[in-house]
C-alpha cells in the first residue's frame, strides 16, 4: 500500500504495538539541554537505571548560557548552577557534553544538525518543543516532556500514538526578499495556532526542494507553533550535500550505504494525506505577527484588524487581549508600528544564511537611534563561519551588537531580557506574552526584515529599504 514518509519513519521504528492504538518506538537520537532534563537524571539514579546506550544521546547547554564573556565563569548563580548540573550528569552517565567553552557549543537544534548528529530515517528526541526542526532531514523527530527523556535514555523507547498526516505543498517560488519565515508565518496564520493539532505535517513541492537546508529547519522548526509536534522534509541532494563529512554523519562505505537507504524515504506519489493545504509561493509578501500567539500575523502592507469585526465572542476577546498586551490600535498599519528593539537569533533564525540575509540588508544603513539591536548566532560553528565571511563587521558598523550562541532573548532565560513595554522586531518563533521579558512586546519577522526594522526604527518592508 502507498505510504507517506512519516507512515515509512514511524513503520520501521515500532517495537511493539498495544491494543489500545499506541506503538512503542525505537529512539535512535536524543539531545539533551540544561533546562528540561536534571528530573530525568534524578529519575535514573532513584531507579538505578543506566543510560542504555549513551553514544546516542548528546548534550549541550543552550538556554541559560549568558550571550557574552564566553570563557569566563557564568556570573548568573542559578546560570552556572543549572549549566553545571548538566556536566555533572553528562560525566556521571557517560553522555557527550559539548562544553560551553568549547569551539562547537550552539542552540541544541543548530548543533544537532551540525554535528551530524541529526540524520535522516532516525528518530531524534528531545526535551524542547522545537525538536521538529531536525524534521528537516527527513527525520521522525518531535519534543517529549521533561519525564520522558528519562525513559528514552532508560529503554531506547518511547510508548507514542501514531499521528494524522497533513500536505503542506508550497508550488511556485518564493519571491525575492520573502523568506521560509515569512512563508511559515503565513502558513500558521492560515492554520491557526491549533490546525495542525494531533498531524504529522510533510512540506513538499517546488518552493520546498529549491529551499536550502537552514530554510528548511525554519519551517520544521515552527511547524509547533501550528499545534504539530512534526515537521517532515523528504531527503535529498540538498540533504546529503549538507550532511557529507560531518563530525558525527556516516563516513566511507557506510556514508554510500546510508545515502542509498536515505533515497527511499519519501512519500509515494499515490500516498493519501488526512488534511492538504496548497500554497502558491508567488503570492507571499514579508510577514510580521502583530500579536501574543504566532498565528496572529499580517502582512507588512497590512493593517491591525479590529476586533469588532469578529462575530465569534471567543475570537474576539481574544484578539482584543492581544491588542491591548500588545498597545496597538485597530487599523494601525504594520509599517507604521516603532519598535525599539531587534534580535536576530534562534533556532528558528540564527544560522548562517539568516545571518547572512540580515547583514546584507544592515549594510544599506545604519540601526535608528532609539533601537538596540542584537545579533545572537546560533551556534559557535555559525559564529566563526560569520566572521570568516566579515559578517560581524557589517554588523558592529551598522551599529548591531554581536554576541556569542544561545537562546538569549528567544526566551529570556539567560540575563538578555527586555524591560516591560518594550517592542521588539525578533526573529524568533513565539511572541507570546512575557517570552522576551514580562511585559515586553515581540514582532515575529524574518532576518531581513528584523534588520530592516533596526533601520527604521519600525516595521518596515523588506522590499523597499
Ligand atoms: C525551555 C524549553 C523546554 C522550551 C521548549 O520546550 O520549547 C523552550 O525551548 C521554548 O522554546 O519555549
Ligand atoms: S532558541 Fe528559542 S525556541 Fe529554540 S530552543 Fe532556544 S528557547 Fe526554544
């Protein structure tokens, strides 16, 4: 029978399956990071597991690590505590820690992918909710709770239900300037925060296959902020291109074995979907979110929408909530909303060629006077390609500070936190209320569009600056 590429992933990783519907999957790939995962390792010590097979696990410290002064002590007390206790149980459980310090530390879904690590026909877990990114390679890959990484590392194992399967099918090209952010952003705006709830959702079509690997990754990577825990990407040259010669990626004749196996995980042409949505990448403009949920967007020649026009009393409390939080005004245009503050990072936005989008737009100008803007890299491995390529250069003279790899302000849990009421052009994946600091107010873009918002000191469109 025909088969879609997540029926295939999830086919050849079941153990066993139970009465009730549920199968037990076989993990291949787990990485861990410092906030999610010291319960898990209180688990395996009160249960006096051990890691089953500690080479497939992988762990980095990525959310609380301070954004400057690499090299010295973390002077955050609760930071260097949280960070340690990762070493700590990486050293007591023979799982590899790739130090804070050291020339490969990064966002744990930038580094997976770097390392090799992240491959496809895998499945890779994790402790963080964007782990769909890694889908991107045509891995079966999705976010687990905090208790759960435990039992992976335990069992190798995951009791899970299988999931719906949704076509994203993207046709045509996406015009210059319009970014796989702004077709994502577009994407869930149509959606909905909830649409692709209890879905597996595989992105295919022209614009996909013409899209570069870190393109990809944006796509899968918020395919969460449209309710699914996966995004998928069928493998290609592209794929293999990326992954050839990786630390961790098969090598020699396994690299050619594992490349024959890996051109076979694709959905049958004749492979039926539970839900299709088609969209012409032509017709996209650069998109910004205007609200407290990623499916809140606009686009930038756009305006706010007012809440009086929604019939649905729910909906429209909703949307008036969002406005309010967010100080705008019904009819306000999107280009005309100031902002007073700009990141560029993520594991969304902050790999090389996002970087690269954004420098290209700061060398036009110059970042307005009443805006602090931050380029965050994703990973240490990005940060030196960048400044290899004089990327940090354009950006210090166009007045962007360049800071060293983390999460930082796409979550505010290290010491980059934004004071209350400010806004922020952030190309990071959640604008929800508090997320870059409590009552800070987050634009989702695209790189280029966050540079050129520091520019003009507002929402501005890309395609004009
Ligand atoms: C802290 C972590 C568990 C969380 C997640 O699950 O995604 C964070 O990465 C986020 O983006 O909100
Ligand atoms: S960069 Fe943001 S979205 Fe990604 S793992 Fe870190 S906090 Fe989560």
């Amino acid at each position: 029978m025909a088969g879609t590429l997540y029926d295939k992933l999830w086919d050849a990783h079941v153990v066993e399956s139970s009465a009730d519907g549920q199968a037990l999957i076989y993990i291949d790939r787990h990485l861990l990071h410092e906030v999610s995962t010291p319960q898990s390792f209180v688990a395996l010590r009160e249960s006096g597991h051990v890691v089953h097979r500690p080479e497939t696990n992988l762990a980095v410290a990525d959310h609380a690590v301070p954004t400057h002064g690499r090299g010295q002590p973390v002077a955050d007390a609760q930071a260097r505590a949280q960070i340690a206790l990762l070493e700590e149980n990486c050293r007591a459980f023979g799982i590899d820690y790739l130090p804070l310090a050291g020339p490969d530390q990064g966002i744990v879904h930038v580094i997976g992918p770097e390392q090799g690590f992240t491959l496809p026909g895998v499945t890779l877990v994790c402790g963080d909710s964007h782990s769909a990114t890694h889908g991107a390679f045509g891995a079966l890959a999705f976010g687990i709770g905090a208790s759960e990484c435990g039992t992976v590392m335990a069992a190798q194992a995951l009791w899970q239900r299988r999931a719906k399967t949704m076509r994203v099918r993207v046709d045509g090209a996406l015009p210059d300037a319009v970014s796989a952010k702004d077709l994502m952003l577009a994407l869930i705006g149509r959606t909905g925060a909830g649409g692709a709830v209890g879905h597996a959702v595989e992105y295919t079509g022209p614009a996909i296959r013409a899209m570069s690997m870190e393109a990809r990754m944006t796509l899968c990577n918020m395919t969460i902020e449209a309710g699914s825990r996966t995004g998928l990407v069928a493998p290609d040259a592209t794929t293999f291109a990326y992954l050839a010669g990786r630390p961790r990626a098969p090598q020699g004749a396994m690299w050619d074995r594992a490349v024959a196996y890996w051109r076979t995980l694709a959905s049958d042409a004749d492979a039926v979907f539970d839900q299709e949505i088609v969209i012409d990448a032509g017709t996209l403009v650069p998109q910004v979110s205007f609200g407290t949920s990623p499916d809140q967007v606009l686009p930038i020649d756009g305006i706010v929408p007012d809440p009086a026009a929604i019939a649905d009393p729910g909906q429209r409390r909703r949307l008036a909530a969002a406005l309010d939080y967010m100080g705008l005004t019904p009819g306000e245009r999107a280009d005309a909303i100031e902002i007073d503050h700009v990141f560029i990072g993520s594991c969304t936005n902050g790999r090389i060629e996002d970087l690269r989008a954004a420098a290209a737009i700061a060398l036009r100008g110059h970042v307005h006077d009443r805006v602090r803007a931050m380029v965050v890299p994703g990973s240490m491995a990005v940060k030196r390609m960048a400044e290899a390529e004089g990327l940090d250069h354009i950006f210090r003279a166009a007045g962007f500070e360049w800071r060293e790899p983390g999460c930082s302000l796409c979550v505010a849990m290290n010491d980059d936190r934004l004071p209350p009421g400010a806004r922020c052009a952030s190309t990071s994946n959640r604008n929800f209320e508090g997320r870059q600091g409590v009552g800070a107010r987050t634009h989702l873009v695209s790189p280029a569009m966050a540079a050129a918002a520091a520019i003009a000191g507002r929402l501005t469109d890309v395609r004009a600056v």
